[in-house]
C-alpha cells in the first residue's frame, strides 16, 4: 500500500497529509476516483447481502414448521438489521468526506457529525458483537440442553434479550455525551472514533477500556459457547452413527453446522481481534494514534508508518464484519443457499423436470429436518 493513499473506516482509502498535525488533509492527484471506489462497493456490498438475508429470514420465519427454529432467525434477522443500519449511517460519510478531498470540516465545520460518526462506530460495532454472543448460547443451549430450551426459550424471551442489547449499547454509547469519554477525528481523517490518546482523563480512559473489555469478552463468550456446541455435536454424531439409520441426514446436519459455527469463530476473530488488542494496547501504553496526522517528513516515519497502517487494517477488518455477517450466518447454509436458486430459478422460467425432482427430494429433506 503506498504512502499516498491510506484507508480508512468500510475500506476507503485515504491520502498523504499535506498540513501536518490537522488529521485531514488532501489526497495526492489520482488518489480520489480509485479511494471513493472501495466505500461505495463496500457499502452496496454490505446493503445487498444484509437486505437479503432479511427476505430469507423473513420467509423461513412464516414457514410452517419454522416454530423452533423462531428464536435463532429473530437473531440473525436483527443482526442483518443492525449491520444494514451500520451500513447505511456510516458509508455515506465516509464518502461525503472522500468527494470533498478527504477534508473532513468541509463536511462537518461544526463537529457534530464527528460525534455522530463515533456514536454510529460504538454502537454497530458493539451490537452485532453481543447478538453473536446471543446466538452461540442459544446454540448451545439448543444442542446441550434441548429439553430446558424447548420450555423456556420463547421468541418472547428472544425479544426481551434483543432489546436489552440494543438499548445498553446505545446508553453507553451516549457516556460521552454526559462527559465521560470523547469521539474524536481519526487518522488520516476521514473518521471518527473513541478517542484513546488522553491518558489525563479519567472519563475517555473509562470509556476506551470498556468498550475494548466489552468486545473481547464478548468474543470470548461466542467462541467458548461454539467449542462446547461443536463439542456435544460431535458427540452425538458419534452416539447416532451406531444408534439410528438416519444416522447419514443427522451427520449432514451436523457437518454443516459444524462449518457453519467454525466459519462464525474465524469470520469474528480476524475482523474483530486486531481492532480489539491494538486498543488494549494503546490503553495499557497511554497511547494513541494522534501522532499518525504529522508523520510524514519525520525520521522516524517508516515505523510509524506501519504502526498506523496496521491500525486502520484493523479498523477495516472490523468494518468488513458488517458485510460478512449474512453470508456466515445465513446465506452459505447449503439448504438456504439451495432455496435461493430455486427461487431464482423459478423468476427466470429455466425449470425442467429434473430441476422440480430435485426441488420435490429437497422440500422434503426441509420437511424433515425441521420437524
């Protein structure tokens, strides 16, 4: 990556400063049509996969049969929703910032937008991370303790749980709005976030070091409830292989969900731990990224260079969760994916008999394993 066009925040790139120390500067010529690019395909990207796992959700939720499984598509439908809105409030920013030369006060002169920026980061940030968490103990109580969870886990409770999440993110996402920590503009300036750098208030220092304990426990939470999940699957499998004939549709089952939950712990590792450790370091370091606006033309600027390119890979990696959640989560389940392209299928008028056999062999094997 060159030193004339960095990233920013969804995958946009940003350009060298021209004033040192301001955060927002202009790009170099050449820099803009190429940087403007990968925000807006990031952001139709993310808007597509999200807008369509609603639809699948959505009509698996009306289905008959589907009663079980209401729970688990309440979550993945509300985590489509939240990484849909995290989409649609942030992207535009960030390529409002990028079409006015990656000057952010033309944008925002007044400052409130920064705050706004910051308050959208925490809170789509944060949101989908607690509802994975939800989503893997309801897996695991599903699996582990099925007679427990079909008498106490109603869509009610789902609900109740769903707004509690949303609802604690944004109150503390609203701390700094009350004086306890502080959004500020991001290096190269095309974004705002939780500032880390003021190691003299006590209120920001709070704050960062929350939101950072927040994320990792809960991906700890996420990972610890897939282990054992996979765990009691593999298990059973094992039990059902000598026990049942149909032992070869309960090891398909298992094998997809198998993939399916190892996909969700790598997907949510490599998005979410760089951006995670690297602000758990700042904070233990009194440390931040302030220095980042004035590095050019410094002696010491290839390490810092790297250190503030790492950063906002890091930044990125978390901002492409938003656009791989509703393919991990939904739409490369091979009964959904298979779904699909019936439906599509069936729009184009390309059917043959063959194709309605197998939609027929598949209906049932649906039938089944919902049941």
């Amino acid at each position: 990556m060159s030193r004339q066009c960095q990233g920013g925040p969804n995958g946009s790139e940003a350009g060298a400063m021209r004033q040192r120390g301001n955060g927002t500067g202009r790009a170099a010529e050449g820099c803009g049509a190429v940087s403007v690019a990968f925000p807006l395909t990031m952001m139709i990207t993310g808007i597509v996969g999200n807008a369509l796992a609603m639809l699948l959700v959505s009509r698996s939720y009306r289905a008959k049969g589907s009663r079980r499984k209401r729970s688990f598509l309440l979550c993945i439908g509300s985590l489509a929703i939240t990484d849909l809105l995290g989409q649609l409030l942030t992207s535009p920013i960030v390529i409002s910032v990028y079409l006015a030369d990656r000057t952010w006060e033309a944008v925002d002169p007044s400052g409130h937008l920064c705050a706004f920026f910051g308050f959208s980061m925490t809170v789509f940030g944060l949101c989908p991370l607690f509802i994975a968490s939800a989503m893997a103990v309801e897996r695991t109580l599903a699996i582990r303790a099925p007679h427990w969870y079909a008498s106490h886990m109603k869509t009610r409770v789902t609900k109740m749980v769903l707004l509690s999440i949303w609802l604690a993110v944004f109150a503390f996402a609203l701390l700094p709005v009350a004086g306890l920590g502080q959004y500020t503009l991001q290096w190269p300036g095309t974004w705002c976030f939780i500032s880390t750098g003021d190691s003299q208030l006590t209120g920001s220092l709070f704050f960062a070091s929350t939101f950072t304990v927040l994320g990792l426990l809960s991906l700890v939470v996420t990972l610890a409830c897939n282990l054992a999940t996979i765990e009691a699957l593999v298990s059973r499998c094992r039990t059902k292989a000598t026990a049942s004939h149909s032992s070869k549709q309960w090891g398909r089952i298992a094998t997809e969900t198998l993939i399916q939950l190892l996909g969700i712990m790598c997907v949510l590792s490599a998005c979410w731990s760089p951006l995670l450790v690297t602000m758990l370091k700042m904070i233990f370091s009194h440390t931040s990224f302030e220095h980042c606006k004035g590095f050019l033309g410094e002696a010491q600027s290839s390490e810092l260079h790297k250190e503030c390119n790492f950063f906002l890979t890091a930044v990125r990696l978390a901002s492409l969760n938003q656009i791989l959640d509703p393919w991990v989560y939904l739409l490369l389940r091979k009964i959904l994916l298979q779904k699909f392209c019936q439906a599509a299928n069936a729009v184009s008028k390309c059917s043959n008999n063959e194709w309605k056999e197998r939609s027929i062999t598949l209906s049932e094997e649906i039938r089944r394993t919902t049941a």
